[in-house]
C-alpha cells in the first residue's frame, strides 16, 4: 500500500493525540533500536518523499527511515497514521496557498526544544535537564529528515537540465540545508509558547519560512518536469567481419548483419 494510492482526497487531519502515539510507537522501536528516529525527523523526511520526482514505494522508504526489522503488518496503526499525515501533506502542498496564515498552508510538526526547557521552571528542573547547547534548533531535526531523504535518492535530487529549473531546485535545497545548522542568533521569541522565554531567533523564524516556501518549490518543480526519463543506450554492433553474436559461428555479415 501507498500512500499516493490508497490515501483518502480529504485528509482526516492528525490530532495532538495521534502524534503522540506516532511517538510512543517511535520511544518503543527504539528500546531495540536507538537508531530511530524522533517524528519530528520522520515529518521532514515525508515532506521529502512527497516531494521526490520519482513516486518511491513504501517497501523502498521503510527500511531507509526505520531499519530493516521495521515489520509494516506489526505497526498497522502506525502506518494508517502515516498514511494520513501524508494526504495532509500532499493537500496542503497542492493547495493555491499565497501566506503562512493560510489554514491550508503546510504546518510541519516541529518542536522548540529549548523553548520546552526555558520554560519549566526551577522547582520543575533537576539533574537531568538536558543543556540548552546540548539541544536541536528550532525545525533543525526535521531539516535533516528531509535531506537524509534526498541524500538516500540522490538519482531522483539530479539538477534538470534546464538551467532555470537547477537553479530552483538548488536554492530550495539551501533554504532547508540553512535550518539543519544551529541557531546561533540572539533569541526574540518562543515557539513553544506565546508568553515564554525567548528560545528563536528571528532569523530563524524567517529561514524557517523560507524552508516552508522551499517545500512548495520542490513539489510544483518536480511535478511540471514528471518523471526522470532513462537514456536507452544502444549496445555496440558487432564488425562486419566480427564473429556473429548468435553464436552460429559465421561472420556478422553472413548471418544477422545480412
């Protein structure tokens, strides 16, 4: 099953609820695996997948984003969650949508982490808070989830040839290559909550705009191009006075070549 395939037209949207069993199933693979990733990781590289000019299977992308032992059947649940989220993405990447404000706008679901943290306050604090510095930026894990997809398909990230289309593909590249770095800015609001410690730059907030616009880029590009076609490559013909490759034992030119 696909999610391209087997998804409803509208979309039954994820609750907070829903994701956060995505992130139980997710805590649990991990006990035998710490190789697996956060959802946060797991959005960004569906972004990515939704937007890839090849359509990649389920059975391709499984193994790549949860490991070899990932049994679909054992993680139904997990998967029609999937399957949803996906039509999500899809519809809102479709959608004519001119602003962030725009309900149809495409939201990923990404965490301010540090936020979190400033906002616990001291009695809430121990010995196990994490280090601030220790932390991911703002949308930085879901940055890397979508370029680790591009990077296990980089057949299906070739520039086009033509040379306007390259160079969009590149610069909506750099825009989430921008957010897989650090936020080193000086911090002027939370994204965790409205009245919390400042935790974002605000340029940060505006490349992570840009990355979401970058997104729009990626899928209406690969879509007007379609599909890769693949160069048939002739195979050499054999010498007039070659041995025939049907192996008869004639000269080419005394049997097919005639």
């Amino acid at each position: 099953m696909t999610p391209n395939q087997d998804t409803p037209a509208t979309p039954s949207a994820l609750t907070p609820e829903d994701f956060d069993a995505q992130d139980a199933v997710l805590d649990a693979l991990r006990e035998h695996d710490e190789e697996i990733p956060q959802w946060e990781f797991c959005e960004g590289f569906m972004a990515a997948l939704v937007c890839t000019r090849r359509e990649i299977q389920a059975d391709e992308y499984w193994p790549v984003l949860l490991g070899d032992t990932f049994k679909p059947m054992q993680h139904m649940e997990f998967v029609l969650r999937w399957h949803r989220r996906w039509a999500e993405v899809v519809a809102a990447l479709d959608a004519p949508v001119e602003t962030m404000d725009d309900e149809r706008t495409y939201h990923p679901e990404v965490l301010d982490t540090r936020g979190a943290i400033l906002a616990l306050s001291e009695d809430q604090r121990d010995a196990d808070t994490p280090d601030l510095a220790t932390l991911p930026s703002f949308a930085q894990v879901w940055a890397l989830g979508f370029m680790f997809a591009v990077e296990n398909w980089p057949d299906d990230w070739q520039p086009p040839r033509d040379a306007d289309a390259a160079k969009m593909l590149d610069e909506s590249l750099g825009a989430i290559v921008a957010l897989t770095e650090d936020d080193t800015g000086t911090p002027a609001m939370s994204m965790y909550a409205e009245d919390g410690p400042p935790s974002v730059s605000q340029a940060r907030v505006d490349d992570f705009g840009s990355a979401i616009w970058a997104v729009y880029d990626l899928r209406q590009l690969w879509k007007s191009l379609g599909p890769r076609v693949e160069q048939v490559r002739k195979a050499a013909e054999p010498g007039r006075n070659d041995p025939c490759p049907c192996g008869s034992g004639k000269k080419y030119k005394k049997c097919h070549g005639a």
